[in-house]
C-alpha cells in the first residue's frame, strides 16, 4: 500500500511540524516565477492560498464558478473563527484545542494534522486583521471571543454573525491585491470537470466557460482543490445551492482517493423546512446556543403555545442528559438528541419536527440589548424568513445537513494520492475526525490556505523545475476534453422530461432518508438499489433545454447531479462499512442502552480511504490506521 | 396565488432583448421570489423551453449573487433585503411582477436577467486592500480600535457587491460600494495608513469604467440591501479631498 503513506513526521507532536518545515525543499524565486499553479476555488482556503502563492512569486490561475471568487460558500459561515490566543486567561492553549478537535472528532482524526491546525491558528486571526478584517472589539479596544459549542474556553473570534463574509472578504482582498500585480490570474464563471494528468501527475484542468459554453484547457505544474463539501447530497442543506462535490468527484474518478466520505455533519439549528418549494435551510448558527435554551415540551402532542407551557411542564433536554455541558453540548450529540425528542413525538410546529431555543432566561437575565448587540443580525433573519420575531418567541429549530468532515485523502502535506494535486479546505478530509467542532472550518481553511500549503507545496515543486511551462496540446489534454464533452453530449441527448433539480430533489431524499442522522445497514442497502435506479432513470427522462455554446444553467446542474450520483453510493458504501457508531455517523445498530453512540476502536480506528474501480461499482477499500501517541483514546462524555 | 410574471429575456450579450409574459398558477406565499422563479423554471423546463437565466448562490442574502430589478426597483419591495429574501408575501394574489436585470452599460447583461459585475472586481483590484504581506502581521491587539470605530468599519464592510446602489442611481454611480470599502479601511488603524492613495485609485478607476458620478440622490443607500449608509460616502470625500491634495503634491515631487 505505498500508496497510501501519510507522510507524518517522526518527532514529538509538539515539534513535528516545525521540524518538518526545516527538512522541507525551498524553490528559489528565479525558479517559482517560471512555475505555475492551478487553484481551483476561492473560498477562504483557495483565496487564502491563492493570495499567498502569488505572494511568493508563482503564477496562479484561480478558478470558481460564481462571478466573483468573493461570492464562494465561505462567504455564508456566520459564528467565528477559532484561534488559541488566550487572550482572556482562561487557560486556552494549541494543545486544548488540539484535544478539543481531536475528541470532537471522536477520535477519528489524524493527531499530527490535528495539532498543526490549531498550532497556526493564531496566527490566522493576526493576518485577517492586518488585513482589515473587522472583528468584533471590546469596549477598550481588544479583540472579543465567545465561547462555541463542543468546548469550555471563549477562543471563538467573530465579526457579528458574518464571520465567513468577513473572513473570506479579507482574504479576497489579498487576492485581489496579487491578481493587481499579476502574479494572479482570475478564471470566473468556469465550472471544473476534469482533471488533467501526464504520467501520473496532475498537470491540468478542463473546465467550461460558463458564459461562452467553450472548453477550456488549463495547464500547471501543480493543481490544488480547494472546491468546498458535498453537503448538497441531501438537496436540502445550509449550503450554498451551487455547491457540490463535483470537483471533488473529477478527482477520485482520476485516481485521488476519498477518505471518510460518510462523515457528514448534521447541523442541529437550522430553521425547519417551510414548504416543498424551499430551496434550502437557513442556519441559526450554533453561537446562540451560548445563551438560548434548547427544550421540548414534557407532553406528547403538546399543541399549545410556547410562551403557555409552564417551566415544569418543558424539557430542557440537553440539560437534562448532558448535565456538564448543557447546551453546548458538539452538533452531532445536540442533533440525534432533537431527532430523538421528534421521533418519540415531543417535537413541535406544524410538522412535529423542531424543537424550541428559547432566549427568554437570557433576555430577563442580561437585557435585550445586551442580547441583541450578540445576535441581532441572526435574530433578523430569522424574523425575515419566519415572520415571528425571537425576543418574543422561541425559535423553532432542527437539524440539516451542514458540512462534510470526509472529503479527498491528503497526506500530512495536504497532497492526495495523485502526485501533484492537492486538496484544502472543506474539500479535504484531514482535521475534523468524525465530527467538526464549531468555528474550526474557517480556521482549518484558512490555516490550509495561509500558512500550510504554500510551505509544503514546494517540496514537490523543488523537483519540478526543470519542468517546462505544460502545453495543452498534449493528447491527455485532448482526451480530458473529449470525455468532458462526451459527458455533455450525454446528457443533452436524453431529450426526457424530468429536470435536474427534480432529480436532484429525490436523491436528497434517498439521502435523507438512508444516510442521514441515523443509519442502519438494512435502509443503506435499500438505499444503494434506490440510488442506482434514480440515475438509471435520470440518464433515460433527464431533459436540459437550451444549448451546449451559450450560460446554460440547467446543464450546469445536471452536471452537478450526475457527480451526485457516485458521491452518494460512496458515502453508503462507507457508512456500510463502518459498522460503529461515531460523531455524526450513527448506525442504530450500534448504540448504548441510553442511546448514546458506541464507538469500536478494535475494530475500526482508521481512515476510510476508497479507490474508484468504476461507475456502480464497488470502490476498494484501503485504511489509514490511526495512531494516537499523545492523546488517550476515551470514550467521548458530555455528561 | 396566481401571478402574471413579465421577464426580460436576452439570449446573449448582442441581442435585443424583449419582454416575454408568462403565467403562474402554483405560486404560494411562503415562497422565496427566487423559488417562484425556480417554480417557473421548472414550468418552462416542462415545456421544453429555455429557462430564465438568473444569478443566485447562498439564498440567504449574503453572497450578493442574486440581483434582479423587481417592479422597478433593485431587490424588489422591502427594506433591507436581497431578491433571494424577497417574500412571496410582499405581493397579492393576481398581481403582474415585472422582473429586469441592473440595467447600467457599467453591467452588461450576459443573458436574461445575469449581468456582467466584472467592473467591481478590477474597481477592487485598484485598491480595494490593505498592502499587508501575509506573513507579516503583528498581534492583533497592537491594534486598539474602540469599540464604535470597530462597529462602524463592521458596517462598512457588511457589503456584499450584489451592484443594487448603481442599479438604483439615475447616475449609474457605483459611489457606495467604492465608499464602503474605503471607509471600512479608513476606519482602522491598519488602512487609514494608505487611506488616500487607495480613495484616490478606487475613484479614478470607477471613473474609467465608466461609472456616474454621485450627486448625493441618496437612492443607493434607501436600496442598498445592507443598509451601508450614505455617511461613508461623506466620509470617502473627505478621504477624496485628501487625496486631491496628496496626489497634487506627489505630481510636484
Ligand atoms: C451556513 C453555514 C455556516 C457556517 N458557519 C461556520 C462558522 O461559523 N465557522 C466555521 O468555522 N465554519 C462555518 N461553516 C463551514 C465553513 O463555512 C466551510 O466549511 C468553509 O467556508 C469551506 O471553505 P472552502 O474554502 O473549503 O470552500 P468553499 O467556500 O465552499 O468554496 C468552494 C469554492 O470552490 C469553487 N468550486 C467548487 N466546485 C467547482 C467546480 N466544479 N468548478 C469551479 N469551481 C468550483 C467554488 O466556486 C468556490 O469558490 C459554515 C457553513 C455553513 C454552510
Ligand atoms: S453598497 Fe449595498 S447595494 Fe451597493 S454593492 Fe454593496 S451591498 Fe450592494
Ligand atoms: S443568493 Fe446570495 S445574496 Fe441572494
């Protein structure tokens, strides 16, 4: 399985990285001006290692398929972003974090990874302010934190609940600084559909110009994913509705192998569906859980109002079953918990799917303004989308699907097993085990995008540099183009009745239904087959009007679905296999008596790590064991 | 609810262009504007038609994608929000909505109701920065920024380049989105450093693209979708009556 090496340093935790990053090979300026490096995506990964390639001299060809690379996913994030400055003495340290992430996680996450993203996530928040990013300030002029689910220290740094805008503005900022100089070169509106590899490196990308329809060849020296999760399986999701792990799906069909891909995280706040047109879930970002109060009535069926049912007559669950933590409890625990009440018939709202989260105790406690300094833009928009205003009545709120801690297997310098193409960000699987912590995406990205990629990616371009600048004419680049085109012949032959999104409404469905916050091998088999006839189905009655050589918006989510298809087999295929329970994946048939998740580390402490063998195929299965030298491996407890 | 939609339709840069009328009978009022419009497309995908061709990616008003002029006015009726936070609500049942793109040369429109807002990205790469290697950066509390001034930068910077205040402007202007980022910095000690020079090129290059000037109507900020205030455009003109002088001198150097 050489294939399959990690790359971890040898070392203490604490020195790995730095002692790695002394052994690591440097490219001379003279030699990076001549190099050039493709980035596909620009979110705060991409952006952020985007500006600092170009920084140092390479030339960056940066590509996304909004408009504006200041329009990608990240933008959305809202609660904050970690760092471990201590700044409020509350004995924060790299290594609590470290450990945070790491129990978070469920302990399925790679330790060496783990200790370098909160290593460099100081310095993160040092950069985005030099930046002019306008963090939130205390009255004397410091930077504020507030604490965040999963964690007992306040290390969550914020910009009110548009912490991801902010972020991803500064860092786009930065890239729009180089793209002045030149040293980037923005490709907007260009949807990514194949890989490009010349004797087994990455070399390129073809992509489609989504304003002319043409094909476009792109060359590199090295390519880096930095395309976002694939939460849009489930068709319903706090994601942006444009995201997919289309890109992600080119790579693992070239040979990059995907890690975890059943590890999805279901975020437990996010405003229930309202109708069957909805397009997606709003998040109520998990900051509220810091003063709001999660309960459900103690009767079944309860139809009264929320502000008529007495304090005696409520369970506030969360702080009944999880004493030590309470509210804050991780995501994972707050949303089967949720599913758990609405199951069992305690849920509220027209459907009997949500729960409240209450800001009244708060409100009387601290004052409205003190409350709606914190949360006002999120009370907002709740009020926007709900009518019902927040510091009157409790939210209603349940679970959607939010991130995906699995993604393309990198090794410790974020390289997947294509040599030569790299995966950061959201589009990796390295730092969030089982389960993300909150306000640790951001950080993640941009400490991928800022501080470790752009070191590490040298390593391998020290061995290129004798490599001249890659022509497009080369056969790979012809066939890469062919079999994109051939894909959209395909599907513009159909000639069906159904659209896209119609398609793309049933998988989620499937999803939903067999993969989502529960699972059990039984419905994951049922799924497969339900899989499998939907595309059956999708490549007879898909229909995409219009044309192939002007925007074409139906196709472009065609193309999308289509990716949808393998990525979500792959995720039952995983879920299948891993016959445990673990942060967000529970199999039901792998539970403790008071239905918390049961873990099986004999068995199954290792990275899942899948190999394409073709469509409707069954993947090979490969595993990164994991080894925890620093860390005692516990059963996690919120109690 | 049924609705008569009239949609501009323009299959391409070169093209005319010219209302189309369609009817909607399945529309409902806990509908999004941008759901109804996903509801005509499907309508129109149905019939073997070319669906509308619109802009739009995080539909909760923060992306800025989405960008539609809604019975005459950017973002439609409401305060405050995005077309993708356009409740169904704010119409009546048998209504006509007529739907256009930003109509300003400074946005091309590609197709249907998509513009091309490529004239912000280079007005951005003309300044809209700070010139911070990264790498470089000190502590974040070296930099003692009260909270108000902190506040106020935070607003500035709530923008979110959806185009609506040059859509709103009989000018064509693109005033407020230059201002809120040169205000947002001018705001903080870590850009007030080139707080001139960045005015002064942020301005020159709106100017030649070909954007209005401001005469103060003040109708980007009552469309803005994020309630960016007409008082940083204040402030960029003070900013601007710096870089006049500046730059008046650094000819003479
Ligand atoms: C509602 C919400 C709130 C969140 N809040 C927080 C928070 O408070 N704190 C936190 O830490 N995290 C939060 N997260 C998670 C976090 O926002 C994301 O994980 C993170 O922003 C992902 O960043 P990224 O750079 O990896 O990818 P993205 O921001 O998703 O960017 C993907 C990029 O790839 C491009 N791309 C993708 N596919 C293609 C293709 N085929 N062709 C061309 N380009 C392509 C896109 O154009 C885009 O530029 C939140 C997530 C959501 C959904
Ligand atoms: S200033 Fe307001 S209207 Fe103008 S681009 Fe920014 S958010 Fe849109
Ligand atoms: S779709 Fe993002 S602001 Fe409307």
């Amino acid at each position: 399985m050489a294939k399959l090496d990690a790359k971890i340093p040898n070392g203490p935790l604490a020195q790995k990285w730095t002692n790695h990053k002394n052994s690591l090979k440097l490219v001379s300026p003279a030699n990076k001006k001549k190099m050039d490096i493709i980035m596909v995506g620009t979110g705060v990964a991409g952006a952020a290692a985007a500006a600092s390639l170009g920084q140092m001299g390479y030339n960056v060809k940066v590509f996304c398929f909004q408009d504006s690379p200041r329009r990608a996913h990240s933008v959305a994030a809202q609660g904050g972003i970690n760092a471990t400055k201590n700044y409020r003495n509350d004995n924060d340290s790299v290594y609590r974090l470290f450990y945070d992430m790491i129990k978070g996680g469920d302990f399925r996450a790679r330790e060496a990874n783990v200790y370098r993203a909160a290593e460099v996530s100081s310095s993160i928040i040092d950069q985005l302010t030099a930046q002019g990013v306008p963090f939130a300030r205390e009255y004397g002029g410091n930077l504020t934190t507030r604490s965040f689910g999963g964690v007992q220290v306040s290390r969550t740094f914020y910009a009110q609940g548009q912490t991801g805008q902010q972020v991803l503005l500064g860092s786009y900022s930065a890239l729009k600084r180089q793209a002045a100089k030149g040293s980037v070169t923005m490709y907007e509106r260009r949807q990514m559909l194949e890989i490009v590899t010349i004797d087994g490196k990455a070399r390129g990308i073809i992509c489609r110009n989504l304003v002319t329809g043409e094909m476009e060849r792109h060359s590199a020296h090295a390519v880096v994913m930095a395309t976002g999760g694939y939460g849009t399986i489930y068709f319903l999701s706090t994601l942006a509705v444009n995201s997919s792990g289309e890109a992600a799906y080119a790579a693992y069909k070239k040979g990059a192998f995907f890690a975890n891909p059943s590890f999805i995280q279901i975020h437990p706040s996010c405003i229930p569906q309202l109708n069957e047109y909805q397009s997606k879930l709003t998040l109520m970002s998990e900051s509220l859980r810091n003063d709001g109060r999660v309960w459900a009535p103690k009767a079944q069926g309860d139809k009264r109002k929320p502000n008529e049912i007495p304090v005696e007559e409520r369970d506030y669950y969360l702080e009944r079953r999880y004493p030590a933590f309470g509210n804050l409890v991780p995501r994972d625990i707050a949303s089967r918990a949720a599913k758990e009440r609405c199951d069992a018939g305690y849920g509220v709202g027209e459907t009997g799917y949500a729960v409240y989260l209450d800001f009244s105790d708060a409100i009387k406690k601290q004052g409205k303004k003190v409350i709606e300094n914190k949360y006002g833009n999120l009370f907002d928009l709740y009020e926007k989308i709900t009518g019902e205003s927040p510091y009157k009545m409790p939210m209603k709120i349940y679970p959607a699907g939010h991130y995906t801690m699995g993604g393309l297997w990198v090794d410790y310098n974020l390289m997947t097993t294509i040599p030569g193409l790299y995966a950061i960000g959201e589009a990796n699987f390295s730092d969030h085990g089982a389960n993300r912590l909150g306000a640790s995406a951001l950080m993640q990205g941009s400490g991928d995008g800022y501080f470790v990629l752009p070191i590490t990616i040298n390593d391998y371009l020290a061995d290129e540099i004798q490599t001249p600048k890659i022509s497009t004419d080369l056969p790979e680049f012809h066939d890469a183009e062919n079999e994109a085109k051939a894909r959209i012949e395909k599907l513009m032959n159909i000639n069906g009745k159904t659209s896209p999104l119609a398609f793309h409404k049933k998988l989620g469905k499937i999803m939903w239904d067999r993969a989502g916050m529960a699972r059990n091998a039984e419905g994951l088999k049922k799924g497969i087959e339900e899989i499998n006839q939907l595309e059956d189905e999708f490549y007879k009655d898909l229909n995409i009007t219009g044309s192939t050589d002007s925007m074409n918006q139906t196709l472009e989510r065609a193309l999308r679905v289509a990716a949808s298809f393998e990525i979500a087999r792959l995720i039952i295929y995983d879920a299948l296999n891993r016959n445990e329970s673990c942060g967000a994946h529970f199999r039901e048939e792998y539970q403790t008596q008071d239905g918390e998740a049961l873990r099986n580390d004999e068995e199954f402490s290792y990275v899942s790590v899948w190999e394409y063998q073709g469509n409707q195929k069954m993947p090979n299965l490969h595993k990164e064991d994991l080894v925890f030298e620093e860390v005692k491996v516990q059963q996690r407890s919120y109690k | 609810m049924k609705l008569t939609l009239k949609v501009w339709r323009q299959a391409g840069p070169k093209d005319k262009g010219q209302f189309e009328t369609y009817q909607l009978d399945n529309a409902s009022l806990d509908m999004t504007f941008l759901e109804l419009m996903d509801a005509l497309n499907e309508k129109l995908i149905a019939e073997g038609k070319d669906p509308v061709a619109f802009e739009h990616d995080c539909r909760e008003g923060i992306c800025g994608s989405c960008a539609m002029m809604v019975n005459g006015r950017p973002h439609g009726p409401g305060q405050e929000i995005t077309t993708c936070q356009l409740n169904m609500k704010a119409f009546k049942d048998g209504e006509t909505i007529t739907v256009e793109p930003w109509r300003t040369n400074s946005f091309p429109v590609i197709k249907d109701l998509v513009v091309d807002r490529s004239s912000f990205e280079k007005i951005m790469e003309a300044g809209g920065f700070v010139n911070v290697e990264v790498g470089s950066a000190v502590d974040s509390n070296t930099y003692k920024v009260s909270k108000a001034r902190a506040d106020e930068a935070f607003d500035a910077a709530a923008c979110i380049g959806c185009g609506a205040c040059v859509a709103a402007c009989k000018n064509s202007s693109a005033m407020l989105f230059v201002a809120a980022k040169v205000s947002q910095y001018a705001l903080l000690p870590q850009g007030k450093t080139e707080g001139v020079q960045r005015a002064w090129n942020m301005l020159a290059k709106m100017d030649e693209l070909g954007f209005g000037s401001c005469s103060n109507t003040g109708s980007c900020e009552a469309e803005c979708p994020k309630g960016v205030s007409l008082s940083h455009i204040a402030r960029l003109n003070r900013e601007f009556i710096k870089a006049g002088f500046r730059k008046a001198g650094a000819e003479k150097l």
